[in-house]
C-alpha cells in the first residue's frame, strides 16, 4: 500500500528519495493514533526512524507549510551512540528538508562550543546522546521549555549502557504536556516502567513476530577448532565474498589484533572500538560507504545502531554474551528489506554456549564445518566465469588492440593474464581442520545407568578409540588434572572425546575417540610448543615395573609399591625379626646381669663454699661467670638501698638542655 498524506513537505521528501510503500513499523506508527504517546517495539533496520519522523510532523508543523524562525527546540531525538544520533539527524535532514527545518546535533566527541552557538543561534530540531545533552542542559545551552516532542531511539540499548539517570534527568527538565515517542527492539520490564513513568495512555505498537526470527537474516553455525578463529574468519570472508562485511569482537585487543591480521592478509580493513577519537571513527565509516573498505573489525559498543550501505555479511568471531547482544550484531544486516547472513564461529569447546544462545533466541541456525581451501577455489572458479568485467562494453577505439592482442598472443596466454589480473587481490585461503560433530548424547531410558545421574556421554569402547603419546610422564609431576585441559587445547577437542589416560615415568599414553582423530592428528603436529604428541600403540602392564599408576586406572599394582614380608607355609623365609643383643660386660667389669642404672646424688665441688651470700639454702650454685650473665643489681652511692628508683628531673643544671614533655632533655629552639 502507497504512503498516506502526512504533509505536502514531506510527501515530497518520500518521493524524491523513492519511497513508495511504508514498513510495518511505519504504517503502524501512521494509523491513525493522532497526537498519542507511543510505545513501539520493532526490529532494527525497520526503518523507525522514518517512522518517528513521519509521526512527529502533525505536532510540529500543524497546518503550517514550513517551519516559523528557529528558537527554543520544538523536537528533541536522543539516540545511545555518535554514529547512530549521526545517521538519524541525516535521515531527518533530508525528510525535513523542504519544511526548512534547522537541525543539529549534540553528542560527545565533537566540539561541545560549536554545538553551543548553534543552539543558541535557534533549532528546531535537535538530536544527540544523553551524556552530551544533560550537559548543555546543566550549561544552560539547551532550552526545553518549547519542546513539542521527544523521541527515545533504542531504549533498550541506552538503558544498558547505564543512561537511565541521564535520560531521567533530560525527561523531567522537559514540559509535562510532551509528546513522548520511545522505541526499542524489545519492551522489557525496565522499558515498561520508563513508559509507564514518563509517558501518559501510551499507544502500545508491536511490530515483532516473538514467535519467528528475522526472515531477512539467514544463521549460521560453523565448528572450527579452538585455535584457528583468524583462518576462520579469513576462510568465511573469502567464501561469500560480501561487498561489505563486520566482523565483532569481545574487546578492543581482539579488534587491534584481528584487524592486523587481516590487513597482512589483504583484505581492505578498518576497526572500530571505544578507544578511538570521533575522526577517527568517521574516517572509519566513510570508507566503509564509499567502498575504500570492505570489512570493520568493532566492538559490541562501538558497533550500536549502525547502519551501513550493501552489509550482506555479520561474522561473530567471538560468541556473544547473551541473546540480546547476538540479536544486536545480527541485526546490523538484513535491513530495509535486503538480505544477509549472520555466520556464529563455534569453536568445539564452545558449541554447548552456542546451542543455549540460539535456543533462547528462538533461532534456527545451520551447522556446518568452515570453509574449505578447495571450497573457496571452486568458488572463486563460478565467480571469475560470471565476473561483471564480461558484460562491459569496451571502446571502439580498442579494436585495434584487441586485434593486435588476438594476432599476436595465444588464447591461452590472454586467459592466463586474465585470471592473474582477477586474482592478484584475491587473499590465499587457509587450511582448517573440521573438529566433527561433537558427543552424541545418549537416550535415556528406564533402568539406565545414564538415568540414575552419570555422564550423559557415552563410554568410549575400545574400538572406537586410537591411543597417542605424550613426551610427559611422572618425572615431570603429570596429572590428569592438567594434562586433559592441554590436550583439549593442544588438540582442538573436548575431555568427552577423551577416554584413559594412563601415566609412566617417562610418557604418558591416552585414547581419542576415532570420530576426531585425524583433526587431532593434524592440530598436535602443529602445535608442539607445550608437548610432543604422536599415535601409538595401546600400553600394556609389562612396559614399565609395576604398570600403569593412574586414579583413571582399572586395576593393576601401583609401581614401586612396598610389599609385606611373607612367609612361607613352614614359617621360614623373608626378613627375620628383630631380636636385641644380649648386655656383654665391659673391660673390667664383672660377668654377669648388667647392673641397674642408679643415679648419683649432687655433691659439691671441692673448692665450692658451705653456704652463699646470695642463697640461704646450702650446695645450690651461685651466680654464673663469664661473658652475657646477668649481675644482680646494686644501686648505686646517690641513691637510697633497697630498689631501683623511678627517675626524676633533679632539675636544669647550667649549660644542660631544656627538658622536654616526657622529662626528657630535648632541643634548644632559641
């Protein structure tokens, strides 16, 4: 259905940018709700900003044909980030073009006395970021006491990103009579109770099928091993070669360090992140939507709200946190009607995280494994034989040399310029190994071991196992503990394709279940900076004394284990018992039994005193002799016998220092 006369300014606006049929976001806003507050949830990329525009024009113009001298703002747009408050006020330029509205925009990053003078100047018009406004606000640049309308663009986004206070602070400077306007992909309860705030018999507009997922967006899952994610991304970009594609990260090392790595590869690359400037960010954009670049390495935050010209292609080269954050990525694609593809690198250690995230999101992903070096060859082969360059027309001017060319030059020779020519840009594609399937869960059933509580994967067999080597054994302290984390690193796997693990002092053997072994095989010859890993053979208990010590072990003698003396059945054999030596006289001494011991009473010495000065009691010591012992005291011949006396000032003799509080001399200050 065409676009309802809204006003004649902007019906021709609509028409001249070539919209000839609204959104269902657009034409739910335009049904006929007047001059009602409205709560509207809608997907990005669902054209709400047309949508707020379009609904805002009836309170603003009125019956007038263009807008009166700019004062006081008459409509306020705040948006969470610079690129997204960016994107809107250009879409309201050009629908509010020809009723000669004056708009600007506030946001962080930009130069705040600019903005100032603009609004001092007059707007009617004015679109920015909570941060920015709340602080022109409190500068008293921004006057709201002519605001007519105010518009919340992503709610949801804003309220995560910790504005509420700012946003609470801007509403309650605002006139009570506003029309308020608040969208957001979803209407959670924090949104609900801001509505129910802020907002008086808000019109409740739902534009979101919770029951099916995006139809533009086309998901998809693919295992790669945990230690190729850069091979991946670099395999996938090759593969659909998108004209334009973004690439998220957790955190802004990931985004410096996969950005370098593409740009050595090749591909034309910018990054964005919160650490950048907003020129830089600008630059960044701008080559993106003038084709300089062809893919963005950013951030979860740096990435919000954009929207980017002929962005076929979303890679998460690391999972998203939750489902909002997945659906926030995935979203910047697909918009406006076009298609696009959202591509979730699983690595093998992760899949279980990727499984709840789709689940939760009401998702339908295909699984798949990477692509393949040959895949994208065979790829490029299609693309390089419907290559656009054979459907342009040359010059006439050129039969000459294209004769000349034909005349002088094999058709081979030209076919082989050709292909070089159409590849040198083409980055080489890298060599992924598939990590398979992942553990099948085992059904439970009545009676069953797996039903009782135990692991819900089954027990590797013997048959489906291969046993592998590693040059660690106990003499250097190996343990289960920590040898199974590193061979799930070493070798891209997880521990439940891990099945006995059996240590020696000098190795240590484990099984692999036959389901991953070649991508094993591959991955631990590569890596072998922590350990040396080869296939072997399977151990049995006569490799090493005493076999095999592991607490995985079934059975089996703990080596090097000290056993009981055993006799035989007659009681002879093994070590005999201990039996004491009989007492032996010494020389001189008397045969016989050894006499009891008896202890000699004190005598004392000689030359020792009958009694001491110091002790009543005869024959004890008298006070040791020699260097540290303790003298007993004496007082000296100024003061009185008997103890030790406290000390006492006897007051300032001549020349001596003045005592200080604690009685003590202290320092002269005259």
């Amino acid at each position: 259905m065409p676009f309802p006369a809204i006003h004649p300014a902007l019906d021709r606006a609509l028409v001249n940018k070539g919209y000839a049929e609204p959104t269902p976001v657009q034409a739910a806003v335009l049904d006929g709700h007047g001059e009602a507050d409205m709560l509207v949830s809608a997907q990005t990329g669902s054209g709400k900003t047309v949508a707020f525009g379009l609904a805002a024009a009836s309170t603003l113009l009125g019956d007038d044909e263009s807008f009166g001298p700019a004062d006081a703002p008459l409509m306020l747009a705040i948006a969470p980030t610079r690129e997204l408050a960016l994107q809107v006020s250009a879409e309201l330029e050009w629908l509010y073009g020809e009723s000669k509205a004056k708009i600007t925009t506030c946001v962080g990053g930009m130069d705040a006395r600019k903005e100032a003078r603009a609004l001092n100047y007059g707007i009617h018009i004015v679109v920015g970021t909570p941060g920015r406004l709340k602080d022109h606000i409190d500068r008293g640049n921004l006057d709201l006491s002519a605001l007519k309308v105010l518009v919340l663009d992503e709610a949801d986004e804003m309220l995560d990103m910790g504005f509420r206070e700012d946003l609470e602070y801007i509403l309650e400077q605002s006139p009570a009579e506003r029309r308020t306007l608040l969208f957001s992909a979803t209407i959670a309860r924090d949104i609900a109770m801001l509505a129910k705030r802020y907002q008086r018999d808000a019109v409740r507009i739902d534009t979101v099928d919770r029951s099916q997922p995006h139809s533009d967006i086309e998901y998809r899952a693919l295992r790669i091993a945990p230690n190729e994610i850069e091979h991946a991304v670099v395999n996938v970009l090759r593969f659909y070669e998108a004209p334009g594609a973004l690439v998220f990260c957790s955190t802004r090392d990931s985004v410096r360090h996969l950005q370098s790595s593409l740009l050595e590869r090749g591909f034309s690359t910018v990054a964005l992140s919160g650490e950048m400037g907003q020129r830089e960010r600008t630059d960044a954009l701008q080559a993106l939507r003038d084709g300089r670049a062809r893919v963005c390495v950013a951030t979860d935050v740096a990435a919000r709200g954009l929207d980017l010209p002929d962005l076929g292609l979303v890679i998460h080269a690391e999972l998203p946190i939750n489902k909002a954050t997945m659906l926030h990525r995935s979203g910047r694609t697909g918009r406006a009607g076009k298609k696009g593809t959202s591509i979730l690198l699983v690595p093998s250690s992760r899949r279980r995280k990727a499984e709840m995230l789709l689940g939760s999101a009401g998702v339908e992903a295909t699984w798949a494994a990477a692509p393949t070096a040959d895949e994208i060859l065979a790829k490029d082969e299609q693309r390089l034989l419907a290559a656009p360059i054979f459907a342009e027309e040359g010059n006439e001017d050129d039969a000459g040399l294209i004769a000349k060319l034909v005349a002088e030059r094999t058709p081979e020779d030209l076919a082989r310029a050709l292909l070089v020519l159409l590849r040198k840009d083409l980055p080489a594609p890298e060599d992924l190994t598939d990590p398979g399937q992942g553990p099948q869960r085992k059904p439970r059933e009545a009676g069953d071991a797996f039903a009782a509580g135990a692991s819900p994967f089954e027990r590797l067999q013997p048959d489906q196992v291969s046993w592998f080597r590693m040059d660690i054994g106990r003499n250097r302290n190996a343990d289960p503990k920590w040898l199974i984390p590193m061979i799930c690193r070493i070798g891209g796997i997880t521990k439940q394709q891990i099945g006995s693990i059996k240590t020696f002092p000098e190795e240590t053997r484990f099984e692999i279940a036959n389901t991953h072994v070649e991508a094993f095989r591959k991955l631990a010859a590569m890596n072998t900076n922590e350990a040396n890993i080869t296939p072997s053979e399977a151990p049995h208990s006569g490799m090493f004394k005493g076999g095999a010590r592991n607490r995985r072990d079934e059975g089996g003698e703990r080596p090097y284990a000290k056993k009981p003396f055993r006799r035989d059945e007659d009681g002879e054999g093994g070590r005999p018992p201990f039996k004491k030596k009989p007492w032996q006289p010494r020389e001189g001494e008397a045969e016989g039994e050894r006499p009891a011991f008896k202890k000699k009473p004190y005598a004392p010495r000689a030359d020792a005193p009958e009694s001491s000065q110091f002790f009543d009691k005869p024959y004890e010591k008298p006070f040791a002799k020699g260097p540290g012992a303790k003298k007993p005291f004496k007082p000296k011949s100024d003061f009185k016998a008997g103890g030790k006396p406290g000390f006492k000032p006897a007051g300032k003799p001549a020349g001596a220092k003045p005592f200080n509080k604690a009685g003590k001399p202290g320092k002269r200050f005259d």
